[in-house]
C-alpha cells in the first residue's frame, strides 16, 4: 500500500521495517500516538511513488519493478529489490546509441515478466524495425536480454547497458526520497558499488567488451547476422557487509509449495484464469521462517508490505484452507514464536502489553469509524484459523502443540472486555479503563467467533473453560442484538461501533461483511451469528444495494456518506478480500442471489487486471465500457486478495469438513452462479478431494477419503 508522508510504519515482523500504510492512525489522533510539540512547518515532501502502472514480479524476499518498458529508470520504485534493500535502481539498455521502441511489457508469472522492444538498423531502407529485444526479467534479480536480427543484412552496433544503485531502503524510495547514487568499481565481468551496510554486484555473461566504472556502463560491440540472435545474462547480488539478524528467506529451491495445485473448470472462462493466477501471485509472497524454515507465510504484499502482517497472514492462511492445513500450519507455528508471553516474575508493570497478544498497530478506520488494532484482529484470528484447520484435517499433534498459544490468546480476550464488549486487546488493562474508546462490530464477530471455536478446541482436547467461553458468546449475542441493532425506515442496519457511553455510530460500511462469519463448526455448519435471522436478510439487502455495491465490489464506505471517497483506503475504495467474505457468507447464509450478484463484479474487475487482482481498486460506480480504476497505492500482490479470489469460488462449491467427526458436509449454492463448476485436487483430512456442481445447483463428490462420510444438503 502507498506510502504516507508523516506517519508511523505499521509491524511487520521478521523483516526490514516496512512503508507505512495511510491508513493508519497518525499522532496526535484518537487512538494514535501523542502529539508532538508544534513545529515550523516543513518543505513539502516528496510524492510518494505510485505503483499502478508498475510491472511488478515478486519472489519472497526479491521483488523488481519497472515500467512496462522494461527499463529501469532509478525513478519511483524502479530498480531490483531483496530484503527491503534496493541493490539496483537503474538498468538502462540502448543500441547504437537509441533506446528500442517499447512493444510489450507483461508479467509471465509471479516471479517473471517479459519485456519486447524494437530497434531499426541506421541506414536501414527497410521501413519495417529489423532488431528486436526481448528481457526476460526475474525477481531473483536475473534478467536475460537477447537481440534477434531479423533483417536482411548484419547488425554492427554498440549495445550498452547503464547501471547505478542508491541501496535504499524500500520505505525511504517509496515515500519519495531518493538517495544519491553511489560510485561504481569495475569488479570481473561487471560493477560494484558499497555502502554502509551492504553491496551491490551486477555481473554480465558473456563479458562486456568495457566498463566504463564512472558511468556505470557496460558496452558490448555487436555483430548480429541476420536471422541470428545474441544473449547477455546479467545477474544482481546483494552482499551484506554488517552483523545483524538472520533476515526471513523465501521458499527454498525444492521446497514445495504449502498447498495442492487444483485443477478449475467452470462454464465461466473467467474462472479458470483467476485461480490459477491468484495462486501464483500467493506463490511469489511466500516467506520462510528463518526460526524454522520448513515453515512458509504469506508476506501481507508487495511492494509495500513485503513481510509478515500477523493479521493478514491469517486471512489469506484461513481462506487458503480447502487446498491443504500446510500453509496455516506453518503461519500459526510462526507466529505462535511470536506471542506476547507473561513477563518474568517481578518485572511486570504498568504499561506492560496483555499475555498471548499478536503484533499489530493501530489502522485508520476511515472518517466516520474509529481505529482498528491488527493485534486485535490477529490475537482472535489465530484462535479461529486454529480450529478450522483442525477441522480441514490438521493433525491432531500439531493441533495439540499449538493449543496453548490458543489459551494465551483466549486469556488476552477474557482481559479486553470494557462493558461487555471488546475493543482494543493490546491495550493495557489499567489504560482501557482509564480511557475507553470505542467497540467496533466486527471486533465483536470476530470475538464471538473466536470464543466458540475456542470452546469447541479446549472440550477436545480435555481443556477447562469450555463452557465458560459458550456462555460469554450467547451473553454478547444478546447484547450485540440489543445495542448495536439501529432501527430506521430502510428495514434497520448494524451500527458500525458503539462509543463509550453506547452511543451507536451509524456509518454504512463494508466491514459489516463480517457479521456473515460466524465460523466452520461441528458437522460442517455454521456458529450462530451475532444477527438474527431477520436482520441478516436485512444486511444482505443493504450489501447489495447500490451505496455499497459499486458493481465491481464493495465498497468500504457508503457512497451515500458525504465522507466518500472513491480512492479512500476505507472510506470507499473497493477491497478484494472483504467482497469475497461478502460472497461466501451471503451464500452460506441463503442469500444466493446478492452473493452471485457481488461475484459477478469480482470477476468482471478480475477480467480487466488480467485475473491478477490487486489488493484494493476505486470504488467508482461500474460504468459500461469503462474498466475499474486502479488505485496507485494498492499491493499488487497482495495476500488478502489472493486468497480471497480463490475462496469466492470455492465456497460456491459448500464444502465445509469436520474431520474430526468423520463427515464432510457440500452444500454448493443452488442458482449455480457459475454454471457447472469442477474442482479437483482440493484437500479434505490430507487426501484429494473433487467435486462437481451441475448447472442446476447440485453437487457431486468423484474423490473423498474413504474415511469421510459425505453429507449432502
């Protein structure tokens, strides 16, 4: 996500301190940290760098963005980057003194992008270009330039390519700051430059005829015959010349990929190109835990949050859950490393952060909602991805190893409540009571989510408290459909939060999408929700309802408020990941044709990004004709909407398993929204599972285990 100008980064942990996020709450606000003395006012900054345009191809921990040129300029984020460090900023290519005519630049994959161009041979009467070159980029910093001669005479010309690093750090180059570069020294067969705590080193295969170490500039005489081609591979290394901590790698060579690679067909072709390339897009944020690398997460996005978002690595874990338990195995074990634990007898105090609390920061809430806390989110997340995984299939024993953090997080929830409800757990207790701030809703699904599915963990595994959390979650039901219900002549609506004093806060927002998930329970079902029956079928109506219904998917601020902003990151910006909750709860719940109504708007901005969707695009009204408007801050890719792609369709399918009990329950929707749809290779208890769903809504198992009783619905 884009950058901010003056606020603080958000955590990620077990990476190089990441950009900020302008959604997040600046100091001196409700909820951020205190204000600074009044200072003279400072020289305008720098614009933050946008990435909309970019051609951006990502391999945890390397990214490398250009234009769709190819060239690397050193402007904005241009440049190969590994480990938050940017190790080349330029890579400019010319022959006989012209940069070729940009053609096409696209991403093959993830990981590589493609970039053609041509170039007319001087002197040359033929109108048509006679040379093209074609680089073919990967993340890992290697990219391979080759030039064709498909003319009719030889190519004699100089090919140069001019190189220059700053070895920034992403945070600093993404809000606009752009170091100076640093000298060149002529090393082998290419340059190095050092700096403070790193160097760069760009060698070239076959060796350039010179270098030219003041310009940065390597330079081949060619002599190209026609219908013959030349290759130089030019390969970027960074070199750390500073002790520090062991950085988080990415999936090692071999490694495989934490989950099964399915097989999609669908009446619908949009589909079958969507998953494949969410999947791939997922692939490419994989991190390895340097404390266990066996153990892979999901890095939030790139370019700016390429490391672990506690939070966001659960969601895209739990939405990932039909193809496999490896993916959320590992992020739980990662991040269960990482728990918040009691502090040493004697040296606790005032101020000291709750036991079994996640990292996480403060994120703006848009103008009519208050702050959200991450660590909140992901310390109740962790309890519910937890028991999910267990019923997809997670072995018993490693469920076992990670109850306990399950028990930590449980506590810093029994201590979070302020009248009742939860706000903010990684508050401490003395200051929550002193300052209360306000109880969003969707804190308290999650909360009323998490103590149900902790319940059924601790009953399992011969754990006290069961009962304890059932009867706290059937006290908040009541309390939620008491306080938060606002009656009005629209049929009535969820108050977004509740300020304390219970003043309801009216705001129409997406967030409410969260109220539909309630949970995977025992015999493939669903936990009560905090709404009711008639109150779901009211909120169905108002998702689907043109304020928040851009046609491309919801937005997260009513277009009605007269604080909507199609660009506002939540006051009204369309993000993938909340439409696609949006669309398997309002499935789950019955309400088929507004889930089929919001897919159709998903895969339509889908279509437009290539099947690659972005973390987050405008909220404009869908207009026929016009494609959706990118946003210039969103990461692309970004976890979240990864896996929320790929669980919009799948949860078409209603495969909801409980291993533990034997039964795997399908349900698919019955007006068959994406006429027949086929899954193979999904993962129910660790073995192949397949499913069919006709075009008149009705489902047909062709794989299972044999240790699973299939019930249909």
């Amino acid at each position: 996500m884009r950058p901010p100008q003056a606020m603080p980064a958000e955590s990620v942990v077990g990476a190089p301190r990441p950009v900020g996020r302008p959604d997040q709450v600046p100091p001196g606000m409700p909820g951020g940290a205190p204000a600074g003395p009044a200072r003279s006012a400072a020289p305008p900054r720098p614009q933050p760098a946008a990435v909309h345009h970019a051609v951006l191809c990502v391999n945890a921990p390397s990214m490398a963005a250009s234009g769709p040129d190819g060239q690397l300029r050193g402007h904005g984020l241009h440049g190969f980057y590994r480990s938050g460090v940017r190790v080349l900023a330029r890579m400019e290519l010319r022959i006989g003194g012209m940069e070729p005519l940009p053609l096409q630049g696209t991403l093959t994959s993830a990981a590589q992008a493609r970039f053609l161009g041509a170039v007319r041979i001087p002197g040359d009467l033929d109108p048509d270009p006679a040379l093209t070159v074609e680089r073919l980029r990967h993340a890992d910093g290697i990219e391979t330039v080759t030039v064709r001669n498909t003319g009719s005479r030889p190519a004699r010309l100089p090919l140069e390519i001019a190189l220059g690093t700053d070895l920034g750090p992403v945070g600093e180059i993404a809000a606009g700051h752009r170091p100076p570069d640093l000298p060149g020294q002529v090393q082998s067969a290419g340059l190095r430059w050092a700096g403070p705590t790193h160097s760069a080193v760009v060698s070239a295969k076959p060796s350039p005829h010179a270098v030219l170490a003041g310009a940065g500039v390597l330079r081949w005489d060619l002599e190209v015959q026609p219908g013959a081609r030349w290759s130089v591979e030019l390969r970027t290394e960074l070199e750390s010349t500073a002790p520090g901590p062991r950085p988080p790698g990415g999936r090692g060579t071999g490694v495989p990929l934490p989950w099964a690679e399915p097989e999609v067909r669908s009446d619908d072709p949009r589909v079958q190109s969507l998953v494949p390339r969410a999947l791939d897009a997922l692939g490419g944020l994989l991190f390895a835990d340097p404390d266990r690398p066996t153990d892979l997460y999901p890095a939030s996005g790139a370019p700016w949050r390429f490391g672990l978002a506690p939070a966001d690595a659960l969601w895209a874990a739990r939405l990932m859950l039909p193809l496999g338990t490896r993916l959320a195995a590992g992020t739980l074990r990662a991040l269960a490393r990482r728990q918040q634990l009691a502090p040493p007898a004697g040296k606790g105090g005032p101020g000291q952060r709750p036991e079994g609390l996640l990292p996480g920061a403060l994120r703006h809430g848009g103008p009519e909602l208050p702050p959200t806390c991450t660590a909140t989110e992901a310390t109740l997340l962790f309890v519910t991805v937890l028991a999910e995984a267990w019923r997809w299939g997670l072995p018993r024993h490693e469920v076992a190893e990670l109850l306990p953090a399950a028990e930590r997080a449980l506590g810093a929830l029994r201590d979070g409540l302020v009248d009742g409800f939860v706000t903010d757990l990684s508050r401490p207790v003395e200051e929550r009571a002193a300052h209360p701030v306000a109880a969003r809703a969707e804190v308290q699904a999650q909360a009323h989510r998490a103590a149900l599915h902790g319940a059924e963990l601790l009953d399992a595994f011969g754990r006290p408290g069961a009962e304890e959390w059932r009867s706290w979650a059937a006290g908040l039901r009541g309390r939620f459909r008491e306080r938060f219900w606002i009656d009005d002549l629209s049929g009535g609506r969820p108050a977004a939060g509740l300020v304390p004093g219970g003043q309801q806060l009216p705001a129409v927002a997406s967030s409410f999408v969260h109220l539909l998930d309630p949970g995977l329970c025992a015999d493939g079902g669903r936990h009560e929700s905090l709404l009711d029956r008639d109150q779901t079928r009211v909120l169905a109506q108002r998702l689907a309802a043109p304020e928040l219904d851009s046609g491309w998917g919801l937005r997260t601020l009513s277009a009605k408020s007269p604080r909507f902003n199609p660009l506002g990151h939540r006051s009204g910006a369309v993000r993938v990941h909340e439409t696609a909750l949006a669309i398997a709860g309002l499935a789950e719940a019955g309400h088929e044709n507004e889930a089929g109504a919001l897919l159709e708007g998903l895969l339509g901005a889908a279509a437009h990004f290539e099947g690659r969707l972005p973390e987050m695009y405008a909220g404009e009204q869908r207009v026929p004709g016009c494609p959706p408007v990118p946003h210039p801050a969103a990461c692309h890719p970004a976890a979240v909407s990864a896996a929320g792609a790929v669980h919009a369709v799948f949860a078409l399918a209603g495969v909801r398993p409980d291993v533990p009990g034997g039964r795997v329950l399908v349900r698919p929707a019955s007006t068959a929204p994406l006429g027949e749809l086929q899954l193979t290779g999904l993962r129910v208890a660790g073995e192949p599972f397949s499913v069919r769903v006709s075009r008149i809504g009705v489902a047909m198992v062709e794989e299972a285990s044999a240790e699973l009783q299939l019930v249909a619905r």
